[in-house]
C-alpha cells in the first residue's frame, strides 16, 4: 500500500477522495471508495494497487487507439485491477471489477527496467482506468520520462482537474473514451453523466497533451444520428478539427449481451457525420473497412497506410499535394519526419 494522492480527511476519521470526479466523500475507516482500490485506513487514504500490476503485455501503440502519436512504435502497457465505472459492456470486467485485490509486485523501476529491455518507445497506462492507478502510473511516468521513454494513457475522462494538471507534465498523449450521452453514463456505465468528460478533455488540452477520442457504437443505445452529431460536434467546437475520432464496433459482452454486434453501415454513418462536421481525421475500429488508414482531407491521397496492426509511415505530408498531418511524438520515430 501506499498513501494516496488528492484526498482530503474529515472528522472521525473519515475521507473525501478528490481523484476522480465521483469525489467519493466520508468514506468511513477501513471501507474503500467506488473504484474498490482506495481505501480508508486509520484516517488516511491508501492505494491498494500501488505497483501492483494485474497485466503486462507490449502492444502498438495504435492498439491504444493512437494514429497521430508515434506511428508503428510499441508500448509496454500496464494495468492495476479496479475502475470508478462499472460498465456493462467493459471487455476487461474481470479485472477492472475484481472480487478481489491481485497482481505481481512491480514496482516502477522496474516497469521501466522492463519497457527498455524489451525496446519499445515507451509505456501506456491502459486496460482499465489509470485514474485509480495514479501514484503507481505518476511514479512510473516520471521514471520513464527520465529515460526517453513516452507515457500515454487510456482513460474514460473521469480525472479530476488537479490530477490531470500534475499528471500531465509526463503525459505525452490520451485517448479518451466519449462513451455516451447523460442517459448511457447512467444508464451503462453507473456513472452520474457526461460533463467530467468534457472538462478533462478541456483540461487536456489546456495543458497541451496529445488528444484522440473514441466511441464505441453501441446498436441501441448511442448509435442515433442526434447523438453521434452532438458527440461530433462538441469535439469539433472545443478541441478543434484536427482531433482523430476514432468509431468502434461493439460485441457483446459482460452485462449487455441484448445489443448485437454493430453493423458497418452504422459506423460508415458515424464517419460520414463527422466528416460532414469538419473533422478531418475519422477512423472505424474493430472492423476491416479500409478507413483504418490516414487520407489526406484535401485530395484523398492515403498519407499513412494501416492494415490492423501493420503501419506503414514515411513522413506526416501528404504525397500528393503536400498537405500536413498533425502527428506528435515524432522524436519516437526512425524516420523523425
């Protein structure tokens, strides 16, 4: 255990956690807040998970998703059990709404140690929610970063301000889950609506991290035109037309097994929208669709080909009419172009 971050104690030995935006209150001694992982021990707030790793596994960074940061480079990424959402289609339920605390000790030199011997660029925070992770992933983050390597993070953007403004200092890119409207984050999620998602979003760009989001398109329950528009739209007026989109197919899972697999067209309807409201760099996942690549929005030449994992970059212009594709995390590639 270690002694959590933002927190604040209260009388009769009572918390509040100021780490995610449930801001969990009074959490009485000896009984943890709704992530499950940080508990009230004699008046003071512990994390259960510190360099407490349930997964380990090197992956592309693309995985993540990330197209526009560090192309075709590999990524140690790490997981603690535990989640402040209890969603019903979570891929990963076993760990992120574990019955139990569980992983092997390893503490962040060593995750560090590992990320260098197995020479990828850097380390992604990802699985379930890095937010109930956060000292373990910010003392990790600040060693990698000491070391060349990048931090990126997979997160539903349920992040207090505060952590994200500490945080970001060795957070070089993000990838946030838009899951939704007010109805699906309680409806689906248990969580209470949609707004700490667009203030992190805000906050992420306030302080200049690399941002992509992501929806999973659910048949039934967030694939309507009004609310993949209003979705497009907030993006596009908040955080501007250069931010990837990133539109997944869903499959049942865990709890929500009455939705069927998202059909094709539903997502060519998203990509469509979104292109429609001027973003310029929109993606399909978990499908083969051929719009997994990067086209250049002005001539529909293809900049940066994708065919699952496999990328194929050879600089962020495209070769056609020149025009230039925001990509960060450059220093990361071989090509640095």
């Amino acid at each position: 255990m270690k002694e959590a971050s933002f927190y604040r104690k209260g009388g009769k030995e009572k918390v509040d956690c100021l780490l995610c935006a449930r801001y969990c209150k009074n959490i009485p001694d000896g009984s943890s807040g709704f992530c499950g992982v940080r508990k009230n021990v004699n008046g003071n707030l512990m994390s259960l998970v510190y360099g407490k790793p349930c997964s380990v596994a090197v992956d592309p960074v693309e995985k993540k998703p990330l197209f526009h940061f560090a192309p075709g480079t590999q990524c140690l990424s790490i997981a603690t059990v535990g989640c402040n959402f209890r969603c019903m289609h979570c891929q990963n339920w076993e760990i992120s709404q574990p019955q139990e605390i569980s992983g092997d000790e390893i503490p962040p030199k060593e995750v560090v140690e590992m990320a260098r011997a197995c020479g990828v660029s850097g380390i992604a925070y990802t699985y379930t929610e890095p937010t109930v992770f956060y000292e373990y992933a910010y003392d990790t983050m600040k060693l990698a970063d000491k070391s060349g390597l990048y931090n990126v993070w997979v997160s539903n953007g349920y992040t207090a301000p505060d952590a994200i403004k500490q945080v970001s200092k060795h957070m070089d890119a993000v990838n946030v889950d838009i899951k939704g409207d007010d109805k699906f984050y309680r409806k689906v999620c248990a969580a209470p609506g949609i707004q700490p998602v667009y203030d992190a979003l805000l906050e992420y760009k306030k302080h200049k991290v690399w941002t992509e989001v992501t929806t999973l398109m659910i048949p039934g329950y967030n694939n309507k035109p009004s609310q993949i528009k209003g979705v497009v739209k907030w993006v596009h007026d908040n955080l501007g037309p250069d931010v990837p989109m990133h539109f997944s197919a869903f499959h049942p899972t865990h709890r929500l097994t009455d939705a069927p697999s998202t059909p094709l067209k539903t997502l060519e309807k998203c990509h469509e929208i979104a292109r429609k409201e001027g973003m310029k760099w929109v993606y399909l996942g978990n499908v083969r669709s051929g719009k997994e690549s990067t086209f250049c929005p002005s001539c529909g030449e293809v900049v940066i080909s994708r065919s699952g994992y496999r990328v194929s970059y050879e600089g962020a212009s495209c070769p056609k009419c020149g025009e230039e594709v925001p990509i960060a995390g450059k220093k990361w590639l071989k090509t640095g172009k």
